[in-house]
C-alpha cells in the first residue's frame, strides 16, 4: 500500500459568499499519478491554491507527510518538495531563459551566495551557469539559454516552466491545465514528458478536458461546482452518468 | 534657456533618486507609500541638525544622514509596511499616511514649524560658455548618473536584484520557486528609503526645509511614478528627468505655473496611455 504523500482533509474556500470549494477531501499516494477534471470555474485552480500555500482554507486541513501544513507559506512547501506550475504559464519574460532557470536554482544553491557577498553576489557564477544549462538540456532547450523568454512561443514556455518546476526536486507535482492553449504537437511533446517522469515522484494533474488526461493518470476525480463528484479510474469515471451530466456536454466542443 | 536646462536636470535628477524606492515599493509590493516623503524629511532634518547644530561638514553629514534614515525605514517596513502585504490599497494609504502624519508632528515639535535655510555646501561656481553653474548642481548631476548606473548594475547582475525584477513581473510565480519574496522586499524597501533620505539631502541646500516637505515632495515623486510606469525602473528615470526639466522650462516662463505643469502632463500621460489589465 502506498503512503500518502498529500492529503486536503475537508477544505473549504469561500470568496465573498462564493464557495470556490467545498468540503473537499482529496489524498495523492507517494509516486502515483493523479487527476482531477472538472469545467471552468469548477474550483480546481483554487483547490490547487490551498494545497500550494497561495491561500489558506476557511475550513478544513492539509497534511504534508503526515505534517500540518494548511498555514505554512507557499515558498517553504516548495522547499519541502510540493512544487506546482501555473494554469496561465509563469515564466519571467523580461528575462532570458538561463535567467529564469537561474532563479530556480539559487534556493539550493546556499554556497552560491557566502553571506559576506550576499548583497552583491553575482547571479552569473560560473558553476550556477553550468548546472543550468545542463537542466535545461535535458528538455533538449540548452541552445535558447540566451533568448529572451518572451520570444519563446507558448508551448516553449511551458516546457521552460515544467524544466524550472523540475530543478526544484519535486516529491509532489501540480500541474495546473498544462495542456491549455498548446497544439496538439506541443500537446504530444508535453505528455511524454509527463509519461516519463511517471513515478518518479507524485503528480497531480488538473485539466478542463477529459481527454488528455486518460492516458496518463492511473486515477482520475472529477470536481464539479467545488465538489469531488466520483473518483476512480479513467475509465470508469469517463462512463459515470453523474460526470456525464454534469461535465460531458461541456467537453470536446474545445 | 541652457541654463533651465541644466536646472531641469539637476531637479530631475533628485526626482529619480526619491522616486526610485517609491516605485519599487508599489511595483513591487502594490503598496502606496506615503511616509516615504518621512524619510525624505528626515534625511533633510538630520543633515541640517549635524550641520548647524554640530559643525559636521557636508559630506560625513550626508552619510549620517543615510544612515540615520535607515533605522526609521527598518521599523517602518517591520511594523507598517509588512503588514499589509495582500491587503487592500486603501489600508496601504491610510497606514503609511498616518506614519508620514506622525512624522510631521515630531519635526514640527522638535524643529518647530518655520522653514530652515541650509546654504550651498559648495558654494563655487563654475563659468561655461556664457552661463555660471554652480559646482553644486553639477555633483548633483553627477551622483545621481552614478546612482542611476549602480542600479541598473545592481539590478541585472545580482541574486537579489534578478529576484526583484521577477517579483515585479510576478509575485505568485517568484514564491513558487521557493523564494522567499517579502524578505528582499524588505530590502529593497531599505535601499529606496535610504535613496530617499539622500534625496532629502541633496535638496535642501537648493530649497528650504519646513515639515511639510515630505508631502510636497511626494506628490511630485507620485507624478513621475505614475508618468514613468509603476515599478518601472527606466521608466522612472526617463519621467524623472522630463519632468524636471518640464518643472524648470515652465518656472522659467511663469515661476507659479512650474509644478501645475507636472500634472497637466501626468494627466495627458494617463490619458494617451492605453489602460493595462
Ligand atoms: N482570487 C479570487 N477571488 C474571487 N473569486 C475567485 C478567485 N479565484 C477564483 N475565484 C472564483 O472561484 C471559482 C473557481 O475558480 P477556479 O478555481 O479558477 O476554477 P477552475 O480553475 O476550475 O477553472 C470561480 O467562480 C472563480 O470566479
Ligand atoms: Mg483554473
């Protein structure tokens, strides 16, 4: 049996008489693969949210390993190993793409900045470049460390994001819609990544369509006006008549 | 008409320097910052005080002066400006004025309210061409170049500063890195406050002081944020200079008119400038 890496023990998150989620009990198992479904404005962005520090529940609680986190500031869960990407792409276009890995990498990297020199450590260190660079090609992207991210194209954007989220040796994944507005080329591109980093750690994926995910989680939820309505293996929710009525005749018409 | 000109920089060039941290702070935190016309006094009392009062010579009294600042805006930024992060606008101004109220207070109870000369600590001035320039105004000039090139330095080739611009791109995404933002926040705050105190300096030999200069100040320095694009550190300083030399061309043809002027062009500015989302 596999351990439980993440756990939302009845969250609860409400904006202004708004219930964005309601009651959600939710656990992700040490290295499985997950998703949750779920129309716009189902409330998984904000689920995302509260298991990533960017808010905390009204109601309920989170557990990390075991540990309560539901109040601990975003940036150390990420220090703890919950690392997430953004639905809309969160790279930092007024810099370079080495740039934006650099940024990543400086947390762990405690000896790149001795407190001595710390005001006016240079963020160019010859071995902080090297690792970066090396990050970057293993997504096969170490010849664009000099252009500007904004003229990346948005796929590129997201491959940068998932290189970025992985240097920050995740042990639990989020990844919120990482499919939304690629091609069906970067589409491709992006799922084999995800396949291949399958079980190295825990994923969760969210995504507005069904479809994309069926191939790549072992387990799949469906949320729906802030609610988990059935959860269980692809295929059986895609049959469920419950995920049909409230979800179906929204899917595939994207 | 070189001569305004050369004024226009030299209060262009004080205009960047105060403005700085203000844009900083509300690009970077979505913070108004009113007491940062405090510190501004601050800088200027301080300078006064150890000059006047203690014989100190311009120089060592400016660095006092910094450094006397920095204390305030460590509190200031702990206790105040902290606080507020993610909270509305409006608590952000009724706050932070309210230090810069207290502030008033104190100056007006230690210094009492009337306007304090300071004299030009150069006091040389310098023939070109056919127009005397006072030495004073060049140093100006000068430092606020070096400022100016420091920080863009500062700001491409360090940890810190990569970490500040992202923060100003994206907050949420800099704190999904792991990086703990509000502490080189807290930081920067320091940096633009202590530039502010300099500024506090640099302008009092050319005005004079009353306890209401914070204020006075900051309304300019608002004008050239808003003007140069908030948190927009180019911006700022391209604003910074064209409003000081709109400031000197205009007090040159009608004194009254010089700061009206800055507005006329702040609101011409968010007029043509295409509303961002
Ligand atoms: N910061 C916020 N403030 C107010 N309402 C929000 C906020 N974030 C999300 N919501 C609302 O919560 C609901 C769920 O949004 P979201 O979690 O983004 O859905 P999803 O990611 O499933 O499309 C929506 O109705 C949205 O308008
Ligand atoms: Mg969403």
């Amino acid at each position: 049996m596999a351990d439980t890496i993440l756990l939302a023990k009845g969250v609860t998150k409400r904006f202004d008489g708004l219930t964005a989620v309601h009651n959600v009990t939710y656990e992700v198992k040490a290295g499985e693969t997950a998703g949750i479904i779920g129309p716009n404005g189902a409330g998984k962005s904000t689920f995302f949210n509260l298991l990533t520090g960017f808010f905390i529940p009204d109601e309920g609680q989170i557990f990390y390993l075991g540990e309560e986190i539901t109040r601990t500031p975003s940036y150390e869960r990420v220090n703890r190993g919950i690392v997430r990407t953004f639905q809309l792409v969160s790279v930092f276009d007024t810099m370079t793409v080495l740039e934006n890995m650099m940024l990543s990498r400086i947390r762990q990297g405690r000896d790149y900045r001795s407190k001595r020199r710390f005001f006016f450590k240079s963020v160019y260190h010859p071995d902080l470049v090297d690792e970066c660079l090396q990050a970057l090609d293993t997504l096969g992207i170490a010849d664009k460390a000099d252009i500007k991210t904004s003229d990346l194209s948005y796929g590129e954007k997201r491959e940068l994001e998932i290189v970025i989220a992985l240097s920050l040796n995740p042990k639990v994944l989020l990844l919120d819609e990482p499919f939304a507005g690629l091609s069906p080329i970067e589409i491709g591109h992006i799922s084999r990544v995800v396949q291949q980093l399958s079980g190295k750690f825990a994923i969760l994926i969210v995504e507005h369509k069904i479809s994309k995910l069926v191939e790549l989680v072992e387990r799949l939820c469906v949320l729906n006006e802030g609610t988990l309505v059935c959860s269980g293996t692809p295929g059986k929710v895609i049959c469920d008549p419950q995920v049909r009525e409230c979800y179906w005749g929204k899917e595939e018409t994207a | 008409m070189l001569q305004t000109i050369f004024y226009g920089l030299t209060i262009g060039g004080i205009l960047y320097i105060i403005s700085i941290g203000l844009s900083l702070t509300f690009g970077a935190m979505g913070i108004v910052n009113f007491s940062h016309g405090l510190i501004y006094a601050i800088g200027a009392y301080t300078i006064y005080a150890v000059m006047a009062k203690m014989g100190i010579n311009f120089i060592l009294g400016a660095v006092i002066a910094v450094l006397v600042s920095i204390p305030f805006s460590y509190i200031i930024e702990k206790y105040v400006i902290r606080r507020l992060y993610g909270e509305s606008i409006d608590y952000a101004i009724i706050a932070t004025y309210a230090v810069l109220l207290i502030g008033v207070d104190a100056i007006k109870w230690i210094w009492g309210a009337s306007p304090l000369p300071i004299s030009d600590p150069v006091g040389i001035s310098i023939q070109f061409l056919t127009m005397e320039m006072p030495l004073y105004r060049l140093i100006i000039i000068g430092l606020t170049l070096l400022i100016l090139i420091g920080l863009s330095l500062f700001f491409k080739k360090t940890i810190i500063g990569k970490i500040i611009i992202a923060g100003l791109g994206d907050r949420e995404a800099v704190r999904g890195l792991g990086i703990r933002l509000d502490k080189y926040f807290a930081i920067i705050f320091i940096l633009g406050s202590a530039l502010a105190a300099l500024g506090g300096v640099l302008y009092s030999p050319i005005s004079t002081l009353h306890p209401y200069m914070g204020f006075h100040i900051l309304i300019l320095c608002f004008a050239v944020v808003i003007v140069g694009g908030m948190g927009n550190l180019r911006g700022t300083a391209i604003a910074a200079f064209s409003l000081g030399l709109v400031m000197a061309i205009t007090g040159r043809i009608w004194g009254p008119a010089a700061e009206a002027m800055v507005y006329v062009v702040m609101a011409f500015v968010l007029m043509i400038r295409p509303i961002e989302t």
